[in-house]
C-alpha cells in the first residue's frame, strides 16, 4: 500500500529531503502515540457521554478557545519562524532572542485581549454558532466556555515553543508533549464524571494543557531560548513579522470561519448532529495531523533557509518530492476510511449509550470527510511555501475563497445529505484549496538556480 521506493530514493538523494524526512518520520511516530492515546480518550469520552446534549454543551463551548489558539498562536509562529530563522544564520543567537521574546509579549497580550474580549460578548455570540440549542443547554455551554478560556494563553505559549524547537530540528519530544491532555481527559472522564458530570473534561483540559506549556517551555530552554515576555524595540525584524502577521492571521480568520459555519448549520439539524460530526472527524483529523503536521513541520526550517539563500532549485525539488510522496501515502490511508467507515465506527464508539442507530448516522460523514485527506496533505507543502515566500496575502485569499464556497455548499448538501453534506462540502473546498495553492506556488517560483551559501 505504501510506497517503499519512493520513500527510501530519498535517503539517496540531498541532504534538505535526508533532513525532512528524518524529521517528518519522528513528528509521526510521535504523533502515533499521541493519537493512540487520544483513540482511547475518545472510547471513554464516547462511552461516558455519548451524543448527549452536555457533550454537544462541551463541543459547542470548545469551539471558540480552540479556533483562538490557531488563529492567533499558530498565525504568530507561520509570521514568525522564516524571520527567526533568518535572523538567528545572519544576526546571531542574541538577536533572535529578543525577536522570539518580543513576538512571544505580543502574542500572549492578543491572546489575553481575544479571551476578555470573547468572554464578554458570550451572550452575544453562542446563540449564534448553537440556534437550535434549548436554554439550559445554551446556558451549560457559555457556562462551559468561560471555564475554558484560560486553556487559550496556556496552550498558545505551548505551540510558540513547539515551532521555536522545530527550528532546531527538534520535533519527536515536542510532538510527544501533548499527550498529556488526552491522558489527563481520560482519567477525568473515568474518575470524576460521576460527580462532576461534564466537568470533569473541563477541569481535565486544563490541567493537560498545564502539563505541556510547562514541558515544552523547559524544553525550549535547554535549548538556550529562554521564555521571557519583554519588549524589545520596533527592529527591523519586529516590523517584518507584524507585516507577515496581519495577513495571515486574517487568513485565518476567514478560514476557521469555515468551522463555525458547519458546527452552527449541524445546530440546525437534528439534536446529536454536532457531536456526529464531531466523532467522524477525529478519525479525520487523526490523519490529517500525523500526515499533514509532521510534513508541514518538517519543511518549514529548510523552506525557510533555502529561501534565504535564494536556492530556487532546493525550492523546487523538495516541492516536488514532498508533494508526491505526500500523494502516494495519503490516498490509500483516505480510501481504507471510505470503505471501512462503518466498521470502525463500531468498533470505535457502539459501546455505552453510542448504540447502532448513531454508528448509521456517523458512517457517512465518516466517508465524506475522508475525501479531503490527500488533497489537504499535499497543500499543506505549497502553503508552508508560500508561507516561507512571504506572500501571505495569497493565503487570505484563498481562505476568503473558500469560506464562500463552505457555505453555499453546506446550504446545498445539507439538504441532501444532512450531517454529511456539511462533511462532503468541507471536502469539496479542501480540493478548491490544493488547486489554488498549486498554482500560484509553481507561478512565483523563479526559474533560476543559486547555489546555497
């Protein structure tokens, strides 16, 4: 299934692919048994709680924390690693150093300021993303929700520590950290659900997230980068990341709208369709990280320092070799979910009150999310590209694009489909995504060569 001489020529071929690959294989492997461990997370979340209207309270009430930490956090480290690195080759470890602690103030403030901001206009908002719930539901979630805000500073710090030790060509510890959430998740919902109820996961989300800021932080500074919030100037650095930040934290923002749309439009359906959809886009988002994520981190320093050095032709083979291997593994793992969508419902979740009926429900949202795993794979190289070019405008763009395509799709598929229309429409624009990253990569890609220094 796998294809074994592609991935093994590459050990034969430049030193950059040697270097990716390496990485790539430990953020995986990594990765492997964070999810593992998450999978098990899931049989007791599902088996304690099932589709019920608390867990629909906990999933609604984690959407917000959760699109703050990739809007604001990840935005920071795509705007900031290409000029770390960039900085630390020509200006020296000092230098870098105060554009990390300068960067890391700036994004902790927006990530208080977005919190504050959120919590206040709470009311205002979650009748919004959850219509259909009932009162008493509506109140447990925004109750929920105030109880997870600070999981948004401690898991943002979190991430800005993991891209800083990616730069080192650190990635199999850092990628290893998380697991302390789904591990603390699974003991909260064994242990205390029967006194705490719901909770037990949030107060179990919290000390997990706890866990892995304070690894990663301790980490990153063995590595000589010490987490200090302190402001250093308006350098020419500072202003490059603010100019790169803007753009793609807007991106990001009209892209995660995508995700309010579908969990606010499954509030219309049915009682149960959040968490359905929930539930079949673990399995999903498990490939998705483990693929995705570790190629992604993997080819973001070299992007980085090839771009730098103007080695065009680096650029332009490590596209081509990530991309079609990227190809060659994803599809066959997204059609083995296709066709056994339903088997792994069942053996995943129909235990507890997740009886048969909900496994017929979940199946086929299970197999309209699979559709996309190659197509947003293999983006994910051009995007770290274009990313690493500084030509994030492309990338809000492409996010507006598709936030206008998600929802004339869900309002035309849902009402085919139901719940799986919405999975089918997030599908059909991840492969508007590949198209457009695909071209205007191979566009602004120069056609000459330049040996790297």
């Amino acid at each position: 299934m796998f294809p074994v001489p592609q991935i093994a020529r590459l050990f034969q071929g430049g030193s950059v692919n040697r270097r990716i690959l390496r990485a790539a294989a430990s953020v995986t492997a990594a990765g492997i048994l964070v999810k593992i461990v998450a999978t098990f997370k899931e049989f007791a979340v599902a088996g304690v709680y099932g589709r019920s209207d608390a867990m629909d309270a906990f999933l609604a009430a984690f959407l917000i924390p959760n699109l703050l930490i990739n809007l604001i956090s990840e935005s920071m480290n795509q705007a900031m690693v290409p000029t770390l690195v960039r900085v630390r080759e020509q200006e020296g470890h000092e230098r870098a150093q105060e554009l990390l602690s300068s960067s890391m103030l700036w994004v902790c403030l927006l990530l208080a300021v977005a919190s504050a901001v959120m919590a206040l206009t709470a009311h205002g908002f979650f009748p919004l993303i959850a219509s259909h719930f009932p009162p008493a539901k509506m109140d447990l979630a925004i109750r929920l929700f105030y109880a997870l805000l600070p999981v948004v500073l401690i898991t943002g710090i979190a991430t800005n520590c993991t891209a800083v030790l990616n730069t080192f060509d650190r990635f199999a510890l850092p990628a290893l950290a998380p697991v302390a959430t789904p591990v603390a998740i699974i003991l909260g919902a064994l242990l205390l659900s029967g006194r705490m109820g719901i909770w037990a996961m949030v107060y179990a989300t919290l000390v997990g997230a706890l866990i892995h800021a304070g690894v990663v932080a301790w980490m990153m500074d063995s590595r000589g980068y010490r987490f200090r919030l302190y402001w250093h100037g308006a350098t020419e650095a500072t202003r490059e990341v603010a100019r790169q930040y803007g753009p793609v934290l807007l991106s990001g923002v009209v892209a995660s709208g995508g995700l309010l749309v579908d969990q606010s439009m499954a509030a219309m359906l049915p009682a149960g369709s959040v968490s359905a959809l929930a539930y079949a886009n673990r399995f999903v988002s498990v490939m998705i990280t483990l693929l995705a994520g570790a190629v992604s981190s993997a080819v973001v320093p070299h992007f980085s320092r090839m771009i730098a050095h103007k080695d065009w032709t680096g650029c332009r083979h490590t596209l081509r070799t990530w991309v079609r291997l990227t190809a060659l593994v994803s599809t066959p793992i997204a059609l083995a979910l296709i066709a056994g969508s339903h088997l792994l419902i069942r053996m995943a979740f129909q235990h507890g009150v997740f009886g048969p009926r909900d496994t017929a429900l979940v199946t086929p949202v299970l197999a309209m999310y699979a559709i996309q795993i190659p197509f947003f794979v293999s983006s994910r190289v051009f995007y770290r590209f274009l990313v690493a070019m500084r030509r994030s405008d492309l990338i809000f763009y492409c996010g507006a694009l598709n936030l206008a395509l998600d929802v004339l799709l869900n309002l035309v598929l849902m009402r085919w489909y139901g719940v799986a229309g919405i999975a089918l429409a997030t599908s059909l624009w991840t492969v508007s995504t590949f198209i457009f990253l695909w071209y205007w990569t191979w566009k602004l890609l120069p056609q000459g060569s330049a040996e790297c220094a």
